[in-house]
C-alpha cells in the first residue's frame, strides 16, 4: 500500500510536494481505512484540479520514478523533464520518494537524479517506525558514501554490492540478486499499476483476469446496453506470433499466477480484445466480443466510453490484496453519472478487501461528503510562480453538509479555470 508519494524539481513542480494517504485521526476509523504498524492508511484517493493545474504531473512524476527504477537512466526519454520554471532547476537534482507499506512495516524508498545529465545522486531506503527511522541502505554517487544495515545484505553477492554502491545510471532494484527486503520493495513497484487517459488501464498489453463471469456481470448493471460478454475462437497463429515475446516476458515474471498456469490473460491487439489461456504449453486464443441482446459487437465497435469502462471494470474484480491502482483521468469518456457508479462499486470493495486507488479527476459529482472522506479529497493548483502546489481539502474548515460541488464550481477550494473573457475567432484580426 502506498502511504505518501513525493515529488520535486519535475515538470511543473517545483519545490518538493507530497501526497499523502494517511487517514485524519480527527475523522475516525471507519471501513475503508487499513491500519499498519502505528498509522492508518487511505483505500481511496481523488485528486481534482484545472486543466494544466497539474494534476497529470502527479501521475506522471510516479510513471517517471518506476521507469528509472526499472531501467535505470536509459528510460529518461526526454531530459527536460525537470521544472522549466527556474533555468538553475536543469543543474539541480529532481526528487522522488515512496513511503510503502509491506506487510506489518513502514519503509521509504526514494532517490534523487539529475535528469538533465541522466544521473543518479542519492537513492535511499528507510524503515520508518514510530520512534525513530532506520537507514537501511544509502548512497551518495558523486560523494562515493554508501552505509548499510549488514543484516540486510548478508545474503547479497559482495561483487553485485561493490558494483552499484558509485553506480550514477542504475538504482539497487535494478539489481538481479537482491535481499529477500529489497525483493519485497521490487515486487511492490512491478504491482503498482499507473495509467494516462491514451494508455490501457492495466498498463500492460496482457493482462490477468480470472473471473470474466464477475466482469461481464458487472458490465451489464452500467446502463451499456451490454447483456454478456461473448468469446470466439480464433486461430492460435493469427495472434501469438505479435504477442508470444511479450506475453512470456510478463507471464514468467508473474511466479504465483505461472505456478497455477491456467490464469486467463486480457489482450489488446490494436484496436482487437482477445482472451488468452494457457493449456501445459499450448496457448489458446478467443476474441472478445459483447452482446447487445440478440446482436453481437466486436470489442472496435463498441464506444470509447464503454472500453474504458471494461478497462475499470477488469481492475476492479482482479485487484489483488495489496494492489495499488493509480489512473490519470478516471472521467475520461464516461458520462459522470457512470463515474460515480464505478467509484461507488470500489469504495464498497474497499471496506472488504485492502485495495488502493488513486484518481486525477474533474467530475465534481465526487465532491460529496456523503461519497468521500474529507481526506480522501485532494487539489493541485498554480501558486503565483507558475509552479503546482498539492493540497488536502482537509485545510478547509467546512461543515460535512457543506455544498461541495457549488463551492468547488464556483473556485472555492481552487483547482478550476477562470475566463476573462470570451474569444471569437477573427476579433484580434486588425
């Protein structure tokens, strides 16, 4: 589970800024809360903000630190990334951290890169208790410092250890033998689930569902006009030459779901959906098809609304104990009214199975005290540098009837656009 996430010195942020999922004390336990060690973490999140507040850089900041936890610097596409904002910015180091939960402990992970130079400065990991914090591991590549727990690395390959302690262009969760910890914190980040609005939810082109009945089921109680979700063979050679290499690559890096070796995998082939199972070393194939009462459409000829929706409709039955799903634009071609549906169906799966999920948004239906905890909402806005600033909605003093939606509307809380004035094409023409 995620606790806090912090960013700085990347696209419109500046100085560093965190969100945070620890639940307000002041606000009770209640069911969509999961207690670890001496904290109580958030189910559910929801950030809200103009466009180019942004909102999408939180998104993208995370989608940024898990590609160089990765890849190392070889994933730094663009090395401008950094905050424009300041010319001295492209010289500093930019910031990234995650506080997560594993198991019954508290830790942080973050490191600190140049990316302008595609170079690693710092990189950190942490046990953070009650009392006190315990540095497992940190590095300073241009100092040449490195300090360690010894237990923690005790079983670690001195050659491996003594390779990446001045290594500027790798992180230690790059490494292939790492400590049972480390392999934890791996295996939290190659779960993590991120998604802008052009990207499939799941981030991956194949993707595990083991109970299609729950999906089609659910599919057919959002005003789709979807009946049933219908499968049709097709020929194995029509698709597994395209996918094979990528599929095996994620299949065999999934050790629980290889072992049980029959897990149905969603799989998107352009603009194709395909279910795809795996019978001892046989790989079976059936297109994705959905029924409309006695008339059959493809997955392509479905509206870009309804895909979206079975993109959100197959996380939420597959999400995993410990799962963290974090989507740019849950909105995005929905009508509001089945955004608020689908919130509604995962805050109630929140109070029974721990679960997290993280949204960017503009649909103030879920400015509602009745929906949402007053933690669970967040704002990103401009300060007067032109620089993002996040902020709970827990700084605002307001009643729980209080009328959220209006005020939001109306620039309350921040986080809308404002228009001076109307513009016709033609009137600047002289």
């Amino acid at each position: 589970m995620l606790v806090r996430f912090t960013v700085g010195n990347f696209l419109s942020f500046d100085t560093n800024q965190s969100l945070s999922l620890l639940a307000d004390a002041h606000l009770g336990v209640g069911e969509r809360i999961f207690p670890v060690d001496s904290v109580h973490l958030l189910k559910f999140g929801a950030i809200f903000g103009a466009n180019a507040a942004g909102k999408s850089n939180v998104i993208k900041a995370m989608a940024f630190a898990h590609s160089l936890i990765k890849k190392g610097t070889d994933a730094i596409r663009n090395p401008e990334v950094y905050c424009r904002l300041k010319a001295g910015n492209k010289d500093k180091t930019s910031y990234f951290e995650f506080e997560i939960a594993l198991g019954d402990s508290l830790y942080a992970y973050g490191f600190e890169v140049i990316i302008a130079e595609g170079i690693i400065t710092e990189e950190w990991f942490v046990n953070l208790t009650k009392d006190d914090e315990l540095t497992l591991f940190a590095r300073n590549t241009q100092k040449k410092t490195f300090e360690y727990d010894t237990s923690l690395f005790d079983e670690y390959i001195g050659s491996q250890l003594e390779a990446i302690k001045a290594a500027g262009n790798m992180l230690f969760l790059q490494g292939a033998v790492l400590p049972a910890l480390l392999g934890e914190v791996q295996g939290w980040f190659d779960h993590l689930t991120l998604t802008n609005p052009t990207s499939a939810l799941t981030g991956y082109s194949a993707f595990p569902i083991e109970d299609w009945g729950s999906v089609s089921n659910a599919i057919a109680h959002f005003s789709t006009g979807i009946s049933e979700i219908k499968f049709e063979d097709v020929d194995e050679k029509y698709v597994s030459s395209q996918v094979l290499p990528e599929y095996r690559k994620q299949y065999e890096a999934d050790k629980e779901k290889a072992r049980r070796g029959k897990t149905p995998y969603r799989l998107q082939i352009g603009s194709r959906l395909f279910l795809m199972e795996q019978e001892r070393e046989a790989l079976r194939f059936s297109e994705v098809g959905f029924a409309h009462k006695e008339t059959y459409f493809s997955y392509d000829e479905e509206s870009d609304g309804t895909r979206r929706l079975l993109d959100l409709l197959s996380v939420l039955v597959t999400s995993e104990e410990g799962s963290v799903v974090v989507i740019d634009e849950i909105d995005r071609s929905l009508h509001p009214k089945l955004t608020l549906q689908f919130v509604k169906n995962y805050l109630e799966l929140a109070k029974t199975k721990n679960v997290q999920m993280v949204v960017t948004t503009h649909e103030s239906l879920l400015l509602n005290l009745k929906l949402l905890r007053r933690d669970e909402i967040f704002f990103v806005e401009k300060n007067k540098e032109g620089a993002s600033v996040i902020y709970p909605f827990d700084q605002f003093q307001e009643q729980f009837d209080a009328q959220l939606e209006q005020a939001y509307l109306t620039g309350r809380y921040g986080g809308v656009p404002f228009f001076e004035s109307l513009y016709l094409p033609g009137e600047d023409e002289v």
